[in-house]
C-alpha cells in the first residue's frame, strides 16, 4: 500500500508523539519498532484520523503495562 506525502507525516507526527508519551516511557514491551508497524497497520486498515490511531495506540499500551 502507498501513502500520499500528507498521509506519512501524519503518521509520523503520530508516531513521534506516542514515542515521548508518558504510557510509553513507562512500559518495557512494546518498542518503537513495535509501535510503527501497529500505526502502518491501522493506517493499513483505512484508519486516517490522528487522534484516532493515538487512541488505539495508548490503549494497546495500557493493556501491556497492565498485563
């Protein structure tokens, strides 16, 4: 799948964000590689609001701080 110039810096703004993020500063299994592929994957998926994949994201590290 490709993505437009807007698309990537979208998901990379999205992507340096979590990266400094509290929930992910805090944890010890999910690493930065691990973060990308799930925000490609969203991205995948058809999912184009921000706001939306950091969600998804903050989630999947509440869930692995908590297991």
């Amino acid at each position: 799948m490709s993505y437009d110039a807007a698309t990537v810096a979208m998901l990379r703004a999205v992507l340096d964000e979590l990266l400094v993020s509290e929930g992910f500063t805090r944890q010890n299994q999910c690493s930065a590689v691990d973060m990308a592929q799930y925000i490609l994957h969203l991205a995948s998926k058809g999912e184009r609001d921000a706001q939306k994949i950091k969600r998804h994201v903050q989630n999947l590290l509440s869930e692995r701080v908590a297991a």
